[in-house]
C-alpha cells in the first residue's frame, strides 16, 4: 500500500462533516476505527500486532524480548475538530517507510516497532500524553483512575466500555527495556521548515508547558432584574484574565492560551455561578513560564476580589523542558546528510509529544515535515504529498541507519 493509499483509507475516520475537522477522542468509536486501521496496517505486512497494558497499540518485526528495538510512530486521535496531520502523519509514515525499506531489500539487524499511542492529545481526559505517561511511570495508577471526560465518565470506565481491562494500566519498565531508540516523525507545528526552505528537520527541544484549570465563582441571577452594582458575576473576571494573559505572555516571550471553558448555568439570561477556563501556557524554560503563569494568577486574584469573586487555580498538568538526546539526534543529522552534505535544520518546538515524554526513559528523536502554513490543531492543518513521501524517505534512510547496521 502506498503512503497515498494509506492516507486515504483514514482520511474519513472520524472526520467531522460540518467543521471537516477530526474528533478521534480516546477510547471513542472513531479512535476504535483508528485502532482496527492500524491492526490491519500490521497484519497485511505480516508483524506481530500487540496492545500493551495502558492501550498502546504495537506492531513488531523481529523479537521483541531482542531488545535494543528501534521503534518508531506517533499517535492517532486528535483535538477537537483537529487536523489530518498532527500524529497520523508520523504512524502512516511509520508504514510507508518500512514498505520503502523492504523494498530496498535491507536486512534488520535490531527489532523494530511500529507504535500509535494512545490519548497523545488529552481532548477527553484533559491530560495529554496518557498512553506514554502512564507506561514512562509519569502518570500513577490512582491519578489515571481520577481522570474524567466531560461526562463523568473515568479514564477505566472509557477503556472497559471499548473493550479494554483497565486493570493492568501503569508503569512499564519491562517494555521501555526493550526499546534503544524510539523517532516519532511529525507535522510541524509553525513555519520555520517552510521559511527556511527545507523540506524535513530535527527536533532539538520542547518548550516545558503545562494546563492550569481557574474556577471562578460567583452567584447566579437574573439578566434582566440584578442591578449591575449587585451583581457578583464571574465572566468579568474571567475576561480580564483572559487578556492578563495574553498580556504576561507577550511581556516574557512566551505564549499562554485560554482555550477551553465551561459556563453554568450557561443560559443566556442568567449571570453565571461558575466560569471555569483552561490556561494552556508554554515557555522557552521554567523560569519564564513560571512568571507568566504566576503573573496572569496573581492578576485572576486582583480582579477575583474586585468582584467578589471566589477563584481556585489548580494545575492540572505540567511537562518539564525536554532536551532530545544528542547522541541520537546528531546520528539523525549524520544520516540524513550523509548523500547531500546539506545541513538538515534543527528547530525546536512548543509543542509537546509522546517522544518528549519518553525522552525521559530511552533516547528519544523527532523528524519534522514541512507545513507551509504553520497552522495546525485545527481543520487547516496542512502538508503537501510530496514533502510527506521527502518525510517517509528520510524515516526510511534514518531506520535503515539505525536498525539495519
Ligand atoms: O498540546 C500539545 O502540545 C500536543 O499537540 N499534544
Ligand atoms: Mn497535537
Ligand atoms: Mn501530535
């Protein structure tokens, strides 16, 4: 099957026909769609096609108890209304290049794995990275069990009803034990491959980033009878926060987002008892990105009292500044300039991935692919096929340098 092909069978899962957006939630019918696409994917190549014990789905060829794997992937559910690209790229890729491998007839001297993992964006549960956290040990037992959808539905409840056993869920060291390296290949996420004219580049670091949930609290009343003065109404506070924010990241260099918020009673003509707003907010290191998140709470709590509001923040994430291993990333450099003598881009990135979680237990690499726009967690999300089949080859030519020594 062609990367083409492959990209067309799962351009339609889940896709959302109004916003032509991606809504692939964990441990929905849309990421059990995914999931089959990828056992299929596995199966039609002759690998062994296993999920591990936090629902990771794996394809290997070779002995996996070997060790010493190079193992590569990224992962396919989305954000709310999402791109095509963010995560499928790197797990079609995956496929595509070990069909471009075989196709030039090397021989694998290192196991290889084939990995989606799951939950990589955190649309559901509110944490990104389940799947990856739970198996580096980053994410515990007891917190993964208080994990609830919007619903009230928890992290356990959501994987049993799709035919999961929550029961095994953690820390697993054994299987990190097996793997040497692990690249995930990647949309990129801004536009610094297409200013620089490159097609493909190499993650250096990720920006320490985290999610910080602010309940504002007021009282509900009437729209039209509640004199202004008496009114204790939390979206005041919440709307000057909102532009603290904004204000705190444009002073530091940073970035800080509220992205995400709940209303109640939410009716059109009552004052709300409770706006509850999600910060997502990321810096170049963690002084910076403390003095944002700190200034835009110290704000919140200005304007909260102003308006006699009560306000809780509470950090409902946080990953710490990822530096990709070095060895690993110059062998990747090494690889992919070696026919070309071209100095292939390093970049960081803002964005956090299930490499950069890992990063912590194996080394860990990324490939980036050219997106002309930038633009991505949303339907715009964009790269051209032919830097794509650029992306398959050079994930080719690195696990070929990699595993087939
Ligand atoms: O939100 C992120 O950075 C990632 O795409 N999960
Ligand atoms: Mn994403
Ligand atoms: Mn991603």
């Amino acid at each position: 099957m062609t990367f083409h092909s492959m990209w067309a069978e799962l351009l339609p899962i889940g896709r959302n026909s109004a916003s032509g957006g991606y809504r692939r939630y964990a441990w929905s019918g849309a990421d059990a769609d995914c999931r089959a696409w990828f056992r299929q994917q596995a199966e039609d190549r002759g690998l062994v096609h296993e999920v591990d014990r936090n629902g990771n789905q794996w394809a290997w060829l070779g002995d996996p108890a070997a060790g010493d794997a190079v193992v590569t992937g990224s992962h396919l559910d989305s954000v709310p209304d999402g791109g095509a690209f963010d995560g499928p790229l790197g797990v079609v890729s995956s496929f595509a290049a070990l069909d471009e491998l075989r196709g030039r007839g090397v021989r694998f001297t290192r196991p290889l794995a084939l990995v989606n993992f799951g939950d990589e964006e955190g649309a559901r549960f509110g944490l990104a990275c389940v799947g990856s956290r739970l198996t580096a040990g980053q994410l515990s037992v007891e917190q993964a069990h208080r994990l609830t959808d919007g619903d009230g539905i928890s992290l356990p409840q959501a994987m049993e009803a799709a035919g999961y056993d929550p029961e095994g869920i953690g820390a697993d060291p054994e299987r990190l034990a097996r793997i040497g390296a692990f690249v995930e290949l990647h949309v990129e996420q801004g536009r610094a491959l297409d200013l620089s004219g490159d097609r493909v580049g190499i993650a250096s670091a990720i920006w320490p980033h985290g999610r910080w949930r602010f309940d504002f609290r007021g009282e509900a009343n009437h729209a039209g009878t509640t004199r202004l003065a008496d009114r204790r109404d939390p979206m005041l506070s919440y709307a000057e926060t909102v532009l603290a924010a904004r204000r705190e990241a444009e002073l530091a260099g940073a970035v800080a987002t509220f992205g995400k918020i709940a209303v109640e009673p939410n009716g059109v003509n009552a004052i709300p008892s409770l706006v509850r707003g999600w910060l997502d907010s990321r810096a170049a290191d963690q002084d910076t990105l403390d003095t944002v998140v700190g200034g835009v709470e110290k704000a919140a709590r200005e304007y909260a009292h102003a308006h006699g509001i009560d306000l809780d923040v509470v950090r409902e994430s946080f990953t710490p500044v990822v530096e990709f291993d070095h060895a690993l990333r110059d062998e990747l450099a090494r690889i992919l300039g070696k026919d070309t003598e071209l100095k292939v881009p390093v970049l960081g990135t803002g964005a956090g991935h299930d490499a950069g979680i890992l990063s912590g237990s194996i080394p860990t690499a990324m490939l980036f692919v050219r997106n002309p726009t930038g633009v991505s967690h949303s339907p715009a999300e964009y790269a051209a096929e032919d830097d794509c089949v650029a992306g398959v080859r050079a994930l080719a030519d690195v696990l070929e340098g990699l595993a087939c020594r």
